[in-house]
C-alpha cells in the first residue's frame, strides 16, 4: 500500500492530477472498468442540480434506511472529514476501509492520472460494491454530463434545481446548464426534475434519448397543510398529511417531493411504506443546511453560496421571529456571483463580519469589502484576518436576542463548526 494513513492518501490525491477540476469521464471509465465498478448489481439514483442535491441525498438515505435496506450515500464537499462523503447504512466510512478502497484505486489506474474527485468517487464505488448494498444514491460533483459519477447508468436520475453557478465550466445561461445537468438522464429510464421552470434543454435532451421525464406540478405535486404536515400527489400515488422533513423551508418539503417520486419509480424493486417514509423524514441528518445553534444568541450555519441558494436563506431568514440584531459572518469564493449573494441577503443584516477562506479560489477580504461597499450602501462592516476570529468577534459582542448567520461557502460554515464541536 502507497500510504498508511488517510491524511497521506487524500494530501497525495491534491497533487497527483495537473488541474483541480477536469471534467471528462474517458480516464475514470478506463479505470472504473479494470475494478469492475462499473456496472453495479445494486440500485442507483444519480443526483445533479445547482442546489438541493444534498437535501434529497440525505432524504432518500434516511427513508431507505428506516425501511430496513442496505443504503449507501456518496456526497461532496465534506465540512469536517473526509469521511463523510461516503456513508453506508447511514454511518460516516472509517479509515481504514477509505485507505484500503484508495489502495484498489492506485492499483487499478497503473499511470492514468486522477483528479482528487475522481479518485474519491471510483473509492466510493469500491466500498459500495463490497458493501452488499440494496441501493445506493451518488450526488454529482458539477453539473451533470462529464461529472466523474455519470459513468453510472443510473436506475433513476434526478436534476433538482438549475440556476447560474460554476459557469466557467457549464455556461452562463440556464439553457446551457440545464443540457449539462440533463446529461445524466438514461434512456428508457426515469429521470426527475424538481425545478419549477426547467429549461427547454433539459426537456428537449429527455426527448432526444426516450428518457421517462417526470416533471414537479405537471407529473408530481406536493401541498403545505400547516408548519407540521404537507402531502405528496403523483398519478399512482397520494400521500396525505405527512411529517413536514427535518429540514428548515419550504424549499425542503420541495426536495422531499422530488425524492419521493424517485423512490416510487424503483418501488417494485425496493418498496417502501408510508410508516418507514415518515420515520425517514423526520430522521434527516444534514448539517450546515440552516442548521440552528442554541449559543448565548441564535445562531445559524448556511452553505448557501450562490444567487439561488441566497434567496432561500433570505426567505427562512424572514420566516424567523426578529433579532433584536442580526449579524452575519461572510466570505466566499471568487467565481461567484458575490453582489446577488449581497443583494438577496443585504437587508437582513444590522453588521458584517467578514474575512476570507484557506483557498487558492477565495475572495480576498479586501475585495470582499468593496464588493459590499458597492452592493449593500451603509452596511456596518467589520474585517477580520480569519473566519474563526470574524465568527468569535461576533459571538463575543452578542447578547441572547441577537442572531449571528454563518454563510458564504461549505468552507466558511465547517470553520465555524470546527469551532463549536
């Protein structure tokens, strides 16, 4: 074995490929098919979109699990260990099989060189196939059509939203976009689209391939009944008066749909009750997803970082009682859309604590400053050298009727959680 020890696995992986991200599936199918992972006996469900994709992985998780199956889940990024992206039966890999499953990887590449996504995802392939599962539910890294993950042939696909984001690789238009999430769809297969408006790409590629394209409000629906209960409607399928999902929003009752509408399409194959679709929803684990921390005040830990996932923070901002002060603790990466992000959120906001991340890719917080200068007019802003000290500033000044968010990145919510476990 190359290396003993997970840390010394995963710093190797950042070096061994010559670029950060390549999208292409060439070099991960030759290798996929030497281990023999590549066409898996267990079901899968492939989960693309702009946002979402993480809530649905963890909802079909949790309701395949309590229904009795061995489920496994494959996720990215991770906010504390590496070990999260790859869970079996609900529980986070151990060392040991992650070192072992690596091991397999480097055998099996001989010189081929792979990006560190890459790498990851032919390891949770591995582990998944030794596992013995019954289903197993991988959630695309970028967009859809040269992700490492869609070298699966997928039971059922999924494309859970599609906005404007990563556009140096998938295009600045939705239109584009969408025919790059769309390109995990399989034909003769389902594929299901939980946008409420998708592109004419996404639908006219189903078309293209014979793809059964099930589309919310047309094929699918859901209804709130109050702030506990909700119900799901398909052409074979009512299901009313269920748990609202342990997840925060509206948006989450509409991932929750979505996932149970992928479910019923492989339900002759793995059939679940209504009973175990209840316990599963009430059972969600997903942190950094408006997660709440009762502290000396509020506070609140989102990944949103992005125009999209912005205006949903903002809506379950403003679904709050008030704040006799609400703070935010901000930074975010360079390619993003950094003045929508301000401007979805901005007015919800009495001060701004900002820095920047441990990123080749971040936005200085100089640069940060002048984006909010330009963006949010009379903002109260304050900079610090590093997240933890612009989040300890922040709860250090705090009383208990204050609220301090955390937002602006995966990397901006696991420094603060790094913080406080």
């Amino acid at each position: 074995m190359r290396f003993e020890h997970l840390n010394e696995w995963l710093d190797w992986q950042e070096t061994l490929h010559s670029k950060k991200i390549e999208l292409g599936l060439e070099r991960i199918a030759e290798v996929a098919n030497v281990m023999g992972v590549d066409k898996p006996i267990y079901k899968t469900i492939v989960v693309a979109g702009t946002n979402g994709k993480g809530s649905i992985v963890s909802t079909l998780e949790s309701i395949y699990h309590h229904a009795g199956y061995r489920v496994g889940a494959y996720t990215s990024p991770h906010l504390l260990q590496y070990n999260e992206r790859i869970r079996v039966n609900c529980k986070n890999i151990d060392d040991e099989s992650l070192c072992n499953a690596f091991n397999k990887v480097d055998e099996a590449r001989n010189n081929t060189s792979l990006s560190y996504f890459e790498f990851g995802t032919l390891a949770a392939m591995e582990i998944f196939n030794a596992a013995e599962l019954d289903v197993a539910i991988y959630e695309v890294g970028l967009g859809g059509r040269l992700d490492a993950v869609n070298i699966l042939d997928s039971d059922v696909a999924i494309v859970s939203s599609i906005g404007i984001d990563h556009v140096q690789w998938l295009g600045a238009t939705r239109e584009l976009i969408g025919f790059e999430k769309a390109g995990v769809f399989r034909a003769g297969h389902s594929a299901i689209c939980g946008d409420t408006a998708p592109p004419d790409s996404l639908i006219q590629h189903a078309k293209k391939l014979g793809t059964d394209l099930l589309l919310i409000n047309q094929d699918y629906s859901f209804e709130i009944n109050n702030d506990e209960m909700w119900s799901f409607h398909s052409e074979n399928l009512d299901w009313n008066e269920l748990p609202t999902p342990n997840l925060h929003g509206e948006v989450q009752i509409g991932n929750a749909a979505t996932a149970l509408m992928a479910l019923s399409q492989i339900d002759e194959k793995l059939p679940v009750t209504r009973e175990c679709v209840e316990r599963g929803l009430k059972n969600i684990s997903l942190p950094g997803r408006f997660q709440r921390i009762h502290s000396m005040c509020e506070i609140i830990l989102d990944v949103a970082h992005n125009l999209d996932s912005a205006n949903v923070l903002a809506k379950n901002l403003r679904s709050l009682t008030p704040a006799t002060k609400t703070i935010a603790v901000f930074a975010v990466l360079s390619d993003k859309d950094v003045c929508g992000i301000i401007e979805s959120v901005g007015g919800l906001f009495d001060e701004w604590h900002i820095s920047q991340l441990e990123s080749e890719r971040t936005l200085d917080k100089e640069s940060l400053k002048k984006q909010l200068d330009n963006c949010c007019h009379d903002c109260v802003i304050y900079t610090h050298s590093s997240i933890a000290e612009a989040y300890n500033t922040a709860k250090n000044t705090a009383s208990e009727s204050m609220r301090i968010v955390v937002f602006g990145s995966f990397l901006t919510v696991a420094e603060v959680l790094s913080l406080e476990v």
